[in-house]
C-alpha cells in the first residue's frame, strides 16, 4: 500500500543550538511518521545535524521511551520505582504538600531549576510565573553555563545579548570565534555561514582544541586553556605596534583604556608565547587581520566557563573597544542574540509581577550543598533540566537527592537520572505536540514552532502543568492560566513582525526586521556613562579588580591535566543520551589526550584509566588524537550516568569550582590525575 501522509507540519527546533533549524514533520494517522529538515530554511538547507536526525525519529517518538502518564513515588528515593496516577491525584497531592510547605517554611524554601530543555518562549518561561507566585527559589539557570559573560558583557558594553546580526558579514573582512566550536554547537552555522565568509574574509580560531572549525581557519591559534586573558593582551601589543589601534575611538566611546596601557606596553608576543602557547608569528598575523577589519569578533560560551572565566572574557572584549571595531556593519561582537533586543516583554512572559516574597537566588555551584541541608530547601522542581547528568558534584547532589524529607517533583519527556531521586515525575509533551514562538539566539528572526502530533498519553506541556498546578494550589491571578493562543498573540505583537500567527506558521521563519541590526550603532552604549566601560569601580563592586588584568593561569601541578568537556557533536546537553542510535555513535566513555601526552606517560589508546581529583573519580577509555595539546584532556559532557557502568559522567569531577563573576559554571578549569588500570 502506498504510504501516505496526512499533512506536513512546517516547525522550528528548540534546541539550545545557535542554528534554530528549520524541520519538517511528516504526519500519518496523527503520528509522527518522519521528522526532516525544511530545505527552503535559510540555515538548515538540506538537512537536520546528525543527532537531531537520529533522536527526533528515534528516542522522540518512541511511545515506549517517552513518559505518558504522572507518577508518584512507590519505593525510596532514587530507587526508580513509581506507580502511575491521574493528574487530578498528582496535582493534589503535589498542592498539600506545598501548601504545608508554604505554611511551614515560605515560599523561598521551595527550590525550582530550569534550563535549555527546551528553549521555546511558552514551555521554556510560562511556568515562571507559578514560581514568582508561589515566592520559590531559582537556581539561577545562567549559573550552569554562561552567567560569567553575560555579567561582564553587562558591565562592559551595557549589554550581553545584543550581537552582531550574521546578515551583516558580508560586509566583514575578518571573523574570530574564541572559546566557541560551531562545528558541534552550530553545524549549519559552521558548514554554510561559515563557509561563504571565507570567500571574503579571514577566519580565525582561539582555542585549545584543533575541532573542525579550527581545522578549517586559516589561523587557528592553540592557545592554552585559561591564558586567553594574556594572549588578548598581547594581540593588542601587536595591534598597537602595527598602528592599529583606534585611539581617537577609544578617546570617544570608551572610559578607563589609561588603565591598561602599560599592561598593554608588555604583552609583547614574544615574551608572552611561553605562557600562552602561541607563537607570536601567528599573534602578530591575528592582529594585522583582526586590527584592519572590518572584524566580526564570537565570543564562545565554553571561553568563560573558567575560573578566570571574568577577567578573560573582559580582556577579550577589549579587542573591538580598541581597535573601533563595533557600532558598524561588519564589526561587532556576538555573544548570544536575545530576545529583549526584539522588543519582547521578558518580564510579562515570566510573571515578575506575581511575585511578594523576595527570594535569593541560588547557583547551581551551591546546589548540591542547598538541597543536602533541610533547612536551606524543602521542596525542589526540576524542569527543562536533568540536574544528575549537568550539573556539578555529581556524587554530592545525588546523595542530597536522596533526602527523604525533599519534595522533588520532575517535569521531563523521559525517565532521567534526575526523574529517579523525584516523588512525582510529570510527563511532559515535546516540541512537535504544541504551538510556540522561538527566538533563534545567532539569527535575528522569529520561527513557529506549530504543533503535528497529539502528545504520548496524558502528557501535557509544561505549560499546562503549571496551569493545573495554579489552580490546585487554589491560586486565582489571571497571568497564571494565559491561554497558548493569547501569549502567542502577545509575542506578536511585542515583536511587531507585522503578520499574524497564521502567516507566521506559514512561513516557519521571518527576519525579526527586513534590515540588519546594527547594535550599538551610533555608536551608542547602553552603560550609565554611554560609553564602553574598561575599566571604573563598576567592576570592584561586581567583584573583579579594576581594569582587566593580562594574566594566565599557571599550567597544572606536576602529572595533571586540565580537563575540557565542552559540548559533543551527538549529544545536546544530555538530550539524546538515551536514544539507542546516539548511543551507537557515541560509543565508549572516552578521554582524548594527546599521543605524545600519552607516551610520556606508557599509556596507550584503548586501555582503561582512571580520571581522579578531589571531587571524585572516573573510569574510562583512552583515547589518543593531535587536536588536543598537551596538558590538556577532553572528554565531552552530556553522558546519561544511568548508562555507564559506574552511573557518573564527567561531572563527577567537577567539585563546583566557579567563576571569578557571577558564581557561574568553571568547569573547564578541573585538573585531574591520569591513572593506568
Ligand atoms: N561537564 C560539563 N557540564 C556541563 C557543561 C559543560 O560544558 N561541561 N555545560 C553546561 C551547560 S552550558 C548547560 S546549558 C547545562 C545544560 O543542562 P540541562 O539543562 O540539564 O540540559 P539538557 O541535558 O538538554 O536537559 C534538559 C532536559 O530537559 C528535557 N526536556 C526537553 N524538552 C522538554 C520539555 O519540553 N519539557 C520538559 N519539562 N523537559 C524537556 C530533556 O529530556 C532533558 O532531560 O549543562 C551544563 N553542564
Ligand atoms: N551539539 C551540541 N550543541 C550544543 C550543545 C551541546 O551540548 N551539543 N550545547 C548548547 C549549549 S547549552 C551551549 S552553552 C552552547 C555552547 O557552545 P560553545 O560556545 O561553542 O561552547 P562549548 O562547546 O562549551 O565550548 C566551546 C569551546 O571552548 C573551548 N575552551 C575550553 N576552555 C577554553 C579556554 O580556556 N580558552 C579558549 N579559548 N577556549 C576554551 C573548548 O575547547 C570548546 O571547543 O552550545 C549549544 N549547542
Ligand atoms: S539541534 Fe541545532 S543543528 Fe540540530 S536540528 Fe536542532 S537547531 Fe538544527
Ligand atoms: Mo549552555
């Protein structure tokens, strides 16, 4: 019989990814037959990344994968064993329990982390509004990822989510992506933006790792990881030598260059390639190009996730401050684009109003330590995020999971190591079962993302659980139970794109305007002096020292190395870390030292050893390639523990060590001890 479709629905991904693809889904009997790139999406062309092609026709539509129906806890916690209830049963005795809460011990000892589960406007905010009202504690989601730029950003050039728009490279003659690797986290990105700059501009890469887009760079300078703050000094030394630094601009839109001149008069690449490990050849090159622009400067999340991660990432920033490089088309620095930027009311779509009780917020490097301490949390939500994969002190935050008196309600698509530890899991719908709007963070554009399928049995979005969850809480403010259809309305008219939601799903994808944004143009810089800030007591009182420093960190104490685990082409985040296919492509857990790393200490690929700190300890596989220096290992995030034979993934070693702003996620500073087995 021929096999025909009933429709094809035009969506978006919701990924946390800076591509924001374009997907097609083909509908039979109202199941998801096929899920497939649009190749009339500006990005995606002809096809999904790799893993989204395998996971969304995989584990995403296998009813025997995904969670269907609410469950409460039937055996002790963490032990996995729940018995299904109706959601009338979950929702009321989730509200006793909080209502007791509540009464007890305020709102603020309830505890809720959120994060990139899914990143379109209603599932990934909506439930903020049941929280502000409510009065709970959030784990500042930012903490576990990128804080430490955003503030620094913040501080600096008044803003950290006005980027460059990508439609303006054309006008670029100069592209360079630090601490970043499109090549995983934006494969469309890395195989099509990237590609047609280089017919007209010089890319650069700053980064530890030789990955494909550094492969592919003209120049990839192999810096040492944590000396990005020295070698963005010494970039400025060669720019300065060479006569390309901008002073009449620096004189005008900046404040506090005085501050970092003569630190600026040292960095001399040959003095400082020792401690950098790059050679001042290929530095005093970065800066010719970068210096002459018009230069495009990507500044990567994975750059600041150090302990320094602050004052490199203000150091870094520096280089468009001083050499004019912003405020123009083709120039400019692009962080994450957001979505205040496109007029939208962040603070209406998150419910800031409902909230009268005051509440701290908590980083995720104080997690373990806030849920193990009874008088510090008594409930906790976990939504949008798998705590037990992601976040640090895996051993701790498991142990602290398994508090009997915690009341941990999980909202999630599938059974997760964090689901586990939970007294209630509720089942959540996926992108492909519901509207939404999603505001790609690379592209300044709006995209539909338009429901195909009836979600797997009772699960709802996570916006209707929080609706229910309102009403059995007995709580009566309007925001609360705002329909799907009214918010997307609401975002349409907050972004002005001038069509309605129809045409918009239609379409999948529109420009946010039809011509290019040019932050800061003027240039203009939304700082309280209305200039770039270098350096002033802004940045004593955020808990930095006054003007960058150009400093590196010390290389790691005799025998240990220093352990990256940025983001693997095949996983996003731990999504996908179930899916039988991933798990095929993945293969062993897996660390990659250099060979010679590897001789020097009579190991070889394929034989087993073990990873150990302070925090804890790790078995797996060697592994052995020249794209990693010496010093260095890597072993990327986002392993489901339950899968490994010892139930830890990476962040087992990762003892909470954060960043010098923002308390913000330094795992790319662990050092570990490499031990044959
Ligand atoms: N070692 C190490 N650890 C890291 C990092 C690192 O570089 N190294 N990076 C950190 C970074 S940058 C981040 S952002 C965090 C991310 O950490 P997480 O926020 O934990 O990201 P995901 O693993 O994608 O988890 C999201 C969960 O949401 C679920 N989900 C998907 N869609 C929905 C939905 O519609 N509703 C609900 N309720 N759930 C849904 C998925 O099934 C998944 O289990 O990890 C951090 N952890
Ligand atoms: N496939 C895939 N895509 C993803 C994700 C995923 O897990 N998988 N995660 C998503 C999320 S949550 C985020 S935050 C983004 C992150 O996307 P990116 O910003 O690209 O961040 P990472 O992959 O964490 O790290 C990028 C690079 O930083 C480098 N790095 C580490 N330490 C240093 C250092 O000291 N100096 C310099 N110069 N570089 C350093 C690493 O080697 C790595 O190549 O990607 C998103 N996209
Ligand atoms: S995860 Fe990224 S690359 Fe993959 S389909 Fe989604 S948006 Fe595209
Ligand atoms: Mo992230």
């Amino acid at each position: 019989m021929p096999d025909t479709l009933d429709r094809v629905v035009k969506t978006t991904c919701p990924r946390d990814c800076y591509d924001s693809c374009g997907v097609l889904i083909d509908v039979r009997d109202g199941a998801v037959r096929r899920v497939r790139a649009d190749a009339s999406h500006g990005r995606t062309h002809g096809a999904l990344c790799g893993k989204c092609a395998l996971a969304y026709n995989g584990a995403w539509i296998d009813p025997r994968k995904r969670l269907s129906a609410p469950l409460r806890r039937s055996g002790r916690k963490g032990a996995g064993a729940f018995e299904a209830v109706s959601w009338d049963e979950a929702m009321a005795g989730i509200a006793a329990r909080l209502q007791s809460v509540v009464a007890r011990r305020g709102g603020p000892s309830i505890l809720q982390t959120h994060y990139t589960g899914t990143c379109s406007l209603i599932a990934g905010n909506f439930p903020l509004r049941f929280f502000n009202r409510i009065g709970a504690t959030e784990v500042d989601p930012d903490t576990v990822c990128n804080k430490a730029g955003h503030e620094v950003l913040q501080l600096m050039y008044g803003s950290s989510t006005f980027g460059f728009d990508p439609r303006t490279s054309a006008d670029a003659r100069c592209l360079v992506v630090w601490g970043a690797n499109p090549s995983a986290c934006g494969p469309h990105i890395h195989k099509y933006w990237l590609q047609e700059l280089r017919g007209h501009a010089k890319l650069i890469v700053v980064d530890p790792i030789r990955h494909d887009t550094a492969a592919s760079a003209d120049l990839h300078l192999a810096v040492r990881p944590g000396a990005d703050a020295l070698l963005a000094f010494s970039m400025l030394h060669a720019m300065r030598r060479q006569g390309l630094l901008d002073e009449s601009f620096l004189a005008a839109h900046a404040e506090g260059w005085d501050a970092v001149r003569a630190q600026v008069d040292a960095a001399d690449p040959a003095l400082t390639a020792k401690r950098t490990g790059v050679d001042a050849a290929l530095v005093e090159e970065a800066a010719r190009w970068y210096g002459r622009g018009p230069s495009l400067l990507w500044m990567g999340q994975g750059l600041q996730r150090q302990a320094s991660g602050g004052n490199v990432f203000r150091s870094v920033a520096l280089l468009p401050a001083a050499a004019g490089q912003v405020g123009r088309a083709g120039t400019g620095l692009l962080y994450l684009n957001g979505a205040a930027h496109r007029g939208l009311d962040v603070d209406r779509l998150c419910g800031s109003a409902l909230r009268s009780v005051p509440a701290p917020a908590v980083s995720h490097m104080d997690l373990a330590a806030a849920l193990e301490d009874p008088a510090r949390s008594a409930a906790l939500f976990t939504w949008n995020n798998n705590i037990a994969a992601s976040s640090p002190e895996q051993s701790r935050l498991r142990r602290a999971l398994e508090r009997e008196d915690l009341l941990h309600v999980a909202v999630e698509l599938f059974e997760t190591d964090t689901t586990r530890f939970a007294d209630y899991v509720l089942p959540a719908a996926s992108f492909m079962e519901f509207d939404d709007v999603v505001l790609p963070y690379f592209d300044y554009a709006v995209s539909a993302q338009v429901g195909a399928a009836a979600a797997p049995g009772q699960s709802l979005p996570n916006q209707e659980i929080f609706r229910r969850l309102a009403r059995a809480m007995g709580y009566t403010e309007e925001p609360l139970f705002e329909s799907d259809a009214a918010l997307i309305e609401g975002f349409i008219a907050e972004l002005g794109i001038g069509i309605a939601w129809s045409e918009l799903a239609r379409r999948g994808t529109v420009p946010w305007r039809e011509q290019p944004v040019i932050p800061f143009a003027g240039p203009a810089f939304p700082t309280p002096g209305g200039r770039i800030d270098i350096a002033s007591e802004r940045w004593v009182a955020a808990g930095l020292s006054y003007a960058p420093r150009a400093e590196a960190d010390a290389a790691p104490a005799q025998g240990r190395l220093r352990l990256l685990s940025p983001a693997d082409g095949w996983l996003m985040n731990s999504s996908y870390g179930n899916d039988a296919e991933i798990a095929r492509q993945l293969g062993a857990q897996s660390v990659r030292i250099h060979p010679a790393e590897a001789g020097r200490r009579g190991l070889q690929a394929g034989q087993a050893v073990r990873l150990r700190n302070g925090a804890g300890e790790l078995e797996v596989t060697l592994d052995t390639s020249d794209a990693v220096p010496e010093g260095v290992a890597l072993l990327p995030k986002g392993r489901w523990p339950m899968r490994e034979a010892q139930g830890a993934n990476v962040n087992v070693l990762h003892g909470g060590v954060r960043t010098d702003v923002g308390a913000s996620n330094a795992v790319h500073s662990i050092e570990v001890e490499m031990i044959a087995l």
